[in-house]
C-alpha cells in the first residue's frame, strides 16, 4: 500500500468538521430508546448465532489523579483513592451480570482497560478486577489472548507492571504525547524520560511483547523542529504501534481545554508540517501508515490484520480481532453486539443507581438497519483498507451499488477530480493523496450526516 502524498491546498480545502467513524452511525446518534431491556435481548440472543462469536471486553476506568488540558475524554479528577474501592464493587455487580447474559463457550479473546488511568487503581485492586472477571468469563490460553491496559507512566507502583503480566496483559499502551518540557507543562501532564522508560523497561521484562506510545501533534509550543525530537526518542523506543493523534481545540466543548492558550497553538500550516514531517519519518524508519492515525511494524498484530483484511476501527482507533463482539464495563463504556450498539451512563450517579437496582446500566444505544449495516461496512473498508470492492458489496448485501449509491457516488466525483480516489469499474480505490482525508471521503457515504437530526461539533479532519 502506498505511502500518503501530501498537497497542501488540498489538506486546507478538505479541511471541515466531521467524524472519527469510530462507529456507523457515530454515538451522537444513539437513542434512549435502546436500553437495558434490548440491549439483553440482543446478548441473549448473540449465543443463538449459527457461529457464536467470541468475546472482547472494554472496562472504563474513568478516574484520573490530574487534569491534562488537552483531553476530551469522559474522566473523574480526584486525589481520593477510596473512590476506586467503590467504583471496583460496582464493576463487580456490572460484570456479573452481564456474564449471566453470553455462554461460557464464548472465550474472552481481547480485554482492553482504558480510562482515565486504569491504573489509578492500586495493585490490589487490579488483582481483583483480574479475578472478577475471570470468575464471570472464559479466559481462553495465554496464546489466544490480547490482553491491553492504559498506563500513565506517572501512576504506577513499583511492582504494578510486573504484576500486570502475572494477570496476563501481553499489551500496554503508554500516553506520551510528546517529550518536550515545555509542551508539557503547558497541557500540565509532565512525565519525565526516565519515568516512561522504566515502564517500558519493567513491562519488556513482564512479558508485554506489545508496546504502542500515543502521540498528540497540534499541542502549545510544538514546532516540527520539537516533535522531530520526541520521534527520535521515539523511534529508539521502538513500539510495535503509534497513535499520532491530531489535537483537536474545542474549549467551548471541552473545558478542560480553556485553560489552553490559543495563541500558543501551532498554526494549521505548522501542524501540516508536523503531520507530513511525521509520516514520512516513520515510514523511513520501516513503519506501516494504518489508516489516518495509526502507524505499526510490518510484523506487528495491526500491521498483519490490516493485509489480511481483519482490521476493524472501534472506539479506542484501530484494532484487531474484528470477528468479536464488544461487551461494554463501567461508566460511559461503548459496546458492540452484532448490530447493535450500547452506551452506559456517563455520569456515576447514574451508573451506580442502575447497578443498585440489579439493572444494567445501559443509557442509550441503537440497532442498525439494512441500510446502516450496508453503510457501516463501506465507510469501514474506507477506513480500513482504503479500497472498497463493488462486488464484495453486493454479494453481502444483495443490491447493485451503482443504483444504490447514484447520488454518493455523484458526489465522489469532485474528490476524484483532486486526487483523492479513483473510482474504477470494479471498486474505489483511495489514491497516496487521499490517505489523510479518508474521513472526508468516508463522510460522503454517512445519511445521518445529509440529514443531520442531531447538531453535532465535530472535530476537524486535517
């Protein structure tokens, strides 16, 4: 696959409000409607599938120990460690239940711990949460397993990471963002060298034979100059997987991020820059593109899902393990069972209230249509693969994509005249300048967006 080609005008003519597609359709449009009652009835009936699909478990943490001003995350800043006793009870009632509802020969395949700071819990409490739920779900052996857990290298005791391989996590994921001192302390989340470097160190000798660092360009004070920098520390690491996540400034959204001074931001031709600068780094350095934001060794799991095709792109960005279906744990936590969504509660009021009342707390969610699900699949081989098969199309779904996208594929056409995409007899094939702008291309196949019920901020694509 070849490698993205950068044309500036173009970036700043695409670049418009639109979604991630870390769903189809994207949670703004999940309902009410959908509550714990569906969201039963479809687990339940999940176990009747001619071929029962295995298991993936997400677990929100959401409490964190400080504020960093760039997140747009769901998260509780508090110093109070006794809050993390009380939240671990309910995520043991949550798990019991929703293991009342799957098949025990359903094995718990991939597991994901993701906050907030999952380890804002003490070593104790982890072990706990391990044994919850492996006394709820069937945890297949240790070579069909991928185990991952968010650490933030400054929440961390000395024995944690060690003990986190003893529970069977094979994969950490570390938020660096970036190295630079100034940078930091302007998000206010500093961490210094030898703080990241020892959890990697301690999770190496552990057994975490998968390392991915995340990295946010767009931050106050960076300059190419600066994050050419943090790549080479960077790249003498040497993760198996890199998130390069484009920040996104949204203070009247996010409050968190009013304490950001605007002017301090890099301006949206640095970011290009920085972007641009970033990508071909990488690739020189022997690095995969995997979709818009994610770059992987070619012997990674990412990089070997995205050549077979089972790379799917959820709501932590991309992933493996696509033939899964997502059970949802904790505040705020997404789901995913065959077609149909689930979100639980987003504030801990509510959420401990449901599980009080031995319910679920599911808040919203939706079951997708034909024409969702035919959506969904186009929009994530974009995503995904960056090509699209009219005839791989139609045999799942039984139209001729001709007629049944006229209009999108009308409109195509303009993208196409700019080098986007090709749109040739067979399929659609995303072309080097159009690997960054594969929201924008995506975008042209989502209803909801044409006929907007919802008023959604977006963030922007470039």
């Amino acid at each position: 696959m070849a490698d993205p080609v950068f044309d500036r005008p173009l970036y700043e003519k695409y670049d418009v409000p639109g979604p991630r597609y870390t769903s189809y359709p994207t949670a703004p449009h999940f309902h009410e409607e959908f509550d714990a009652g569906q969201y039963m009835a479809v687990a339940r009936a999940s176990n009747d599938d001619p071929v029962p699909r295995p298991l993936s478990l997400y677990v929100h943490i959401p409490f964190c120990h400080s504020l960093c001003y760039y997140c747009a995350c769901n998260k509780i800043i508090t110093r109070h460690p006794e809050k993390a006793e009380v939240y671990l009870h309910y995520l043991e009632r949550e798990l019991a239940l929703q293991s009342h509802l799957f098949d025990r020969d359903r094995p718990l395949r991939q597991l994901h711990l993701g906050g907030g700071t999952p380890t804002f819990m003490d070593d104790r409490q982890l072990w706990r949460l391990m044994q919850a739920i492996a006394r709820n779900f069937t945890l297949p052996p240790p070579d069909q397993r991928e185990y991952s857990i968010e650490i933030d290298p400054r929440a961390v005791g000395p024995d944690t990471i060690s003990l986190l391989g003893d529970l069977g996590f094979n994969r950490m994921s570390l938020g660096v963002q970036d190295f630079d001192a100034d940078v930091q302390k302007a998000v206010n989340r500093v961490q210094s060298r030898e703080q990241v470097y020892a959890v990697i160190e301690q999770g190496r000798r552990a057994g975490m034979d998968s390392l991915s660092l995340d990295l946010i360009y767009g931050l106050p004070y960076q300059t190419i100059a600066s994050f050419d920098a943090t790549l080479d520390e960077v790249l003498a690491i040497r993760p198996q997987r890199l998130s390069v996540y484009n920040y996104a400034h949204l203070p009247e959204r996010v409050k968190a991020q009013r304490m950001i001074d605007a002017e301090t931001l890099p301006s949206p031709e640095e970011k290009l820059g920085m972007i641009e600068h970033t990508v071909r780094k990488l690739t020189d350095a022997g690095y995969v593109t995997i979709g818009l934001d994610h770059f992987a060794l070619p012997d990674s799991d990412l990089a070997r899902a995205m050549a077979d095709n089972t790379l799917q792109r959820n709501f932590q960005g991309y992933s493996t393990h696509s033939e899964c279906d997502l059970i949802p744990v904790g505040m705020t936590a997404i789901g995913m069972i065959g077609h149909h969504y689930s979100q639980n509660h987003s504030d801990l009021r509510s959420y401990y209230a449901a599980l009080d009342a031995g319910e679920l707390p599911v808040a919203r969610g939706c079951s997708l249509d034909f024409d969702d699900r035919l959506r969904r699949t186009v929009i994530e081989r974009i995503m995904c693969r960056t090509w699209l098969e009219f005839r791989d199309i139609e045999r799942l779904f039984g139209v001729r994509f001709d007629d049944y996208f006229e209009p999108e594929l009308a409109a195509l056409a303009p993208l196409e005249a700019d080098g986007l995409l090709r749109v040739e007899n067979d399929g659609i094939r995303v072309q080097p300048t159009g690997r960054l702008l594969l929201r924008n291309i995506a975008m042209v196949f989502d209803r909801y967006l044409r006929e907007q019920p919802v008023q959604v901020r977006y963030s922007r694509t470039v």
